[in-house]
C-alpha cells in the first residue's frame, strides 16, 4: 500500500510536467505553421 501512495505521488509531477511540454510542443507547432503561411497573428 505504501508503495502505491509513493507512486502516486511522485506520479503527479511527471504528469503536469507531459502536458506542460505537451502544450508547449502545440503552441509552437502551431506558431511556426502560421509564421511560415504568412498570418502573423502575433
């Protein structure tokens, strides 16, 4: 049981962290692709 909880625990960071690069990863796909059709939205 102990070890579950561990687990769970340190779980959590790692899976905030994938969504974080995940988001970061989208975004600048996303701005590239735009930059390179010519839309300059920013």
């Amino acid at each position: 049981m102990f070890s579950r909880v561990d687990n769970g625990r340190k779980l959590l960071p790692y899976t905030l962290i994938a969504l974080l690069l995940a988001g970061l990863y989208l975004f600048a796909a996303t701005y590239l692709s735009f930059g390179s059709l010519g839309m300059n939205f920013f």
